[in-house]
C-alpha cells in the first residue's frame, strides 16, 4: 500500500506499507514493513515487522512492532508491544509499554508501565507507572524525568550535558533530574535523583540527590553533595 495523497484505506494484510500524504486505515492492518512519511491514522491495531516514523502517526488500538524507529511523533491509544525500540523524537502511549530493548533520546510520555529488558534514555520521560528491566541507565541531560517507581537489576542514573552536535557548548546551563517515589534493585548508583525511599543491596548516592529513605543490605556511599534524610541497613 502506497499513500502520496489523501483517503481512508481498508486494512488487511500487506507486504509493505508507506504513507506520504495523509492517510486513514479504517481497519485491523498487519505488514512486515510500515513507513510514515507524511500523516497517517490506524483506527484500530497495527501489526507489523519494521516500524519507521518520520511524520506523525496515530494507533488508535493496540500496536505489536519487531522493530521501531520514532524521528517524528506517534501516539499510541493502548498498549504498545515494541521488542526494540529507538525514539529520537516523541512517543505517547495510553497505556503499556513493554519489550526488549529501548533507546530513548527524544521522549516518551506513557500513562502505564513500562518493561523492557534494557531500558536507556538520554532524553526524558513521563511514566506514570512502573519502569523495570534488568539494566536501567538515564543520563539526565536537561528537563525533568518522572517515573511513578523504578525497579531493576543495575540501575544507574548520571547526570549529563545536552550539547550542540560536533560541539562542547552545552545548550542548557541547567541540568536534568530524575523524580520518583521508589527505586529498587541489586546494584543502583544515582545522581541528581529526587526520590521517597531507594532501596537495593549496594547503593550509592551521588552528587545532586535528594533522598528520604535509603535501605541497604550490602553496602551504602553517600556524596557531600547528597542529601538523605534517613538511610538503614536491612
């Protein structure tokens, strides 16, 4: 299915899909390949193998990709089954958002949880459910990441410099900051971290932290530049 222009199409199954124009598909649509270029809308749930979005897309149902690309917008209306993923620009979900291996350098905004196996971000987030996976790494580089609670393996979280391409001058003199209420896991270093209770066997709290409880089972390092209110070994 090629769309250059502008009309309603029915779904079914194809090989290839790619939409220029604007395009609606009224119907369950399933591909091994599906390109936007332009606008499209999928009213109900999109199956395919290859995900690429360079305009701006909506599923209204559910979406189940092997592979996806985000340069430009996608909205999801359910739950969006992604084995791997890269957003460089926005991703919305309406509810779920699980699979194997993310790349966040835009940003995502998801009002379930999220679960991946490994989860990166360099951009931001909005999850206001629960972020898990065994390795979990947010380089906090400008604006304000929030996630309801964090849980995994290896946490890490850095603060960063978002920095003009090819360049060493920064385009934000303020930096990025993680919010939430609970992170547990095995072995979580943070930094610029705001969080109620942080809890896991080695901890470390780094520079910028803000921190009311810090359970431990193994061993705890706090930095000068941390706050915390009330730490425990358990």
């Amino acid at each position: 299915m090629i769309i250059n222009g502008s009309g309603s199409y029915p779904g079914g199954r194809y090989d290839k899909i790619s939409i220029r124009g604007e395009g609606t598909i009224v119907n369950n649509v399933e591909c091994s390949v599906f390109n936007v270029y332009g606008t499209s809308e999928a009213v109900e749930n999109v199956k395919a193998g290859l995900v690429k979005i360079f305009g701006e897309t909506e599923v209204k149902g559910n979406i189940e990709a092997e592979e996806t690309t985000v340069m430009g917008t996608m909205i999801v209306g359910s739950n969006a089954q992604m084995k791997k993923i890269k957003v460089f620009g926005l991703l919305e979900v309406g509810e779920r958002l699980v699979g194997d291996q993310a790349t966040i350098k835009g940003s995502i905004a998801v009002n379930g949880d999220v679960e991946y196996e490994t989860f990166d971000s360099r951009g931001g987030f909005e999850i206001k459910g629960l972020l898990s996976a065994d390795t979990i790494k947010i380089v906090s580089s400008y604006g304000e990441s929030f996630a309801e609670e964090i849980g995994g393996g290896k946490i890490t979280v850095k603060r960063g410099v978002w920095l003009i391409p090819f360049t060493n001058i920064s385009l934000s003199k303020k930096e990025g900051f993680l919010t939430t209420k609970v992170i547990e896991g095995d072995d979580i270093s943070l930094e610029n971290t705001k969080a109620d209770i942080v809890r896991g066997n080695k901890v470390r709290i780094g520079p910028g932290c803000q921190i009311g409880l810090v359970e431990y089972r193994e061993n705890m390092t706090q930095h000068p530049g941390a706050t915390i209110k009330t730490k425990t070994k358990i």
